[in-house]
C-alpha cells in the first residue's frame, strides 16, 4: 500500500506563492504516476496538475496552466506543486494522488488514481 502525505500549505496573499510538497511510502516511487487535486468549498473535486511516471509527461488544468508547476524528485519520494500568481480562487484544500504508472485513463479524473493523501489547506486572501 502507498501511503502519500501532503504538507506545505497555508495562508498566501494574492500574487503570491506556495510549493505543496507529497511524500510517498510504501511502494516504489517510480511505480507511479502522480496527480494533484483541489476542493474549493462547496465544490467539486478537481483536477490540478499530473505527472506521467511512464513517459515523463506533464498535464494541468487550464487553470493551473502558466501558474503551477508539478515536478518530482524520484530519490526522494516527493512530488511538488510549484504554485505561483496565487488567486483567491485557488484556496481549497489541496490533495496528492498517485495510481500505477501503467494506468491510461486520464489524469483528471480522480477516480483513475487509487491512492490519495489526507489534504493540505491552502488559503490565498484578496
């Protein structure tokens, strides 16, 4: 089993920045391909930014285009969400996934990724 733990978040003004950080364990890193999610209140799940362990390939959400990184450091277990230009509309808490490298539904589906860490809140004020 993979066991994925989020920290990094918090309160950021607008414009600002914060890098949301997945430490995994439990299975080989490499093994899996890894997504970042987001929950606005009273909203849906949805999808930020994945990252293919298979091909290399990166993939986000048109609102996470030009503004969020999503990058891994496969020596250390960690996947990172660069988030830069911070909006109040980007508060939600924010939740790492992974599911094998070998899955080829897409990445914005969360119901394609089998495990999730427990969230981090990020808060961006006006």
């Amino acid at each position: 089993q993979v066991q994925l733990v989020e920290s990094g978040g918090g309160l950021a003004q607008a414009g600002g920045s914060l890098r949301l950080s997945c430490a995994a364990s439990g299975g080989t890193f490499t093994d899996y391909s890894m997504g970042w999610f987001r929950r606005a209140p009273g909203k849906e799940r949805e999808f930020v930014a994945g990252s293919s362990a298979a091909i290399g390939a990166t993939y986000y959400a048109d609102s996470a285009k030009g503004r969020f990184t999503i990058s891994r450091d496969n020596a250390k277990n960690t996947v990172f969400l660069q988030m830069n230009s911070l909006k109040p509309e980007d508060t939600a808490v924010y939740y790492c996934a992974a599911r094998n490298k070998f899955y080829l539904g897409p990445y914005s589906s969360a119901d394609t990724f089998r495990y999730w860490g427990q969230g981090t809140q990020v808060t961006v004020s006006a």
